[in-house]
C-alpha cells in the first residue's frame, strides 16, 4: 500500500535548497537523525498515483510565480517530523498554494497549516537540541527563501525517510 502514498512539496530555489541542505546535514550528523531533502509540505500523504497527483498541482501552481518567504524563527517540538524546523508566516503565496491544494485536492484544513522547512527530524528535546536550535535560530531568522517548484514525492510516515523519492516537478508561474 505504501508505493502508492504520495505528498506535494514545495521546494526552494537551488541556491536555498543548497544552504538549507546543509544544516539539515549538520544538525544530522550532530544528533544522528535522518538527512533529507528540504521542502515545505504543501500536501501530506496521499494515497494517489502520481500522475494524478501532478495534474492536480498544475492546476494548484497556474498563475503564482516564485516566491520568496521570510523565516520568522527557528522552532523545536517533540513531534518526530517537526522536531527542528524553520517557520513561515501563513500569508502570501504560500497560503494560496495551500489554499488551492485544499481545494483541488482535499488537503488537510488551513487552520492546522504551519508552513515550515523542517531541519531535523527526530531530535529529543535536552540542552544541545535547544543550543543548536537558537545557533539555527541566529543564523536564520529574518532570511528569505526562495520558491519555484512543486514536487511530487513518493513519502508517507510510513514509508521510511531514506527511500523518499522525488518524481514529477511542477515549477511555479
């Protein structure tokens, strides 16, 4: 069942993918937890193909150009996939991406969406976690990213984070 579960991402820029890649990649190597590919998740699990899915998001992306987003603050929570992340303001383009995808797709409600990039995933809460976290913090906070794609990306809770792939891209505008 869990070849056909899918998520929509959106994904920043090269140039911000590679920045954000990196601190993924360290906050990993420090607290031993998955790397992965950064993104903002604009649709969660689905149990869809993939085709279907990326004709869907056509339609999400027609018209919304790339974007940049500011970060507003580096957050932590015991929420295994939200352990470490970087937040977003709910405004702009990226609430519309949501907005659309909720109504084209059904995603899950715009009251529950917090749009973050998440940094790490997995990371107990203690004293080096929340250092790391306001290291990240300075670090972040107030920097914009830039946006210009959708992915389609074969990923699920219950499909394990090193065999996520990533399958149609829809770019922005």
């Amino acid at each position: 069942m869990a070849e056909n579960m899918y998520s929509a991402w959106l994904m920043p820029v090269a140039e911000d993918e590679l920045m954000l890649a990196g601190i993924v990649a360290e906050l990993a190597q420090t607290f031993g937890t998955p790397r992965f590919q950064p993104h903002l998740t604009l649709v969660e699990d689905r149990l869809c193909e993939e085709d279907d899915l990326a004709r869907q998001l056509t339609t999400v992306a027609a018209g919304i150009a790339p974007f940049a987003a500011d970060i507003q603050a580096v957050g932590t929570s015991d929420l295994f996939f939200r352990a470490f992340y970087a937040r977003f303001e709910r405004v702009g383009p990226v609430l519309e991406l949501k907005r659309r995808a909720i109504a084209s797709i059904a995603a899950s409600a715009i009251e529950s969406f917090m749009p973050h990039v998440s940094l790490a995933y997995g990371v107990e809460d203690g004293p080096l976690k929340q250092a790391a976290a306001r290291e990240v913090e300075a670090h972040l906070t107030g920097r914009a990213v830039r946006f210009d794609r959708i992915a389609v990306v074969r990923s699920a809770q219950s499909i394990p984070v090193e065999d996520w792939t990533v399958g149609a891209v829809i770019p922005l505008g």
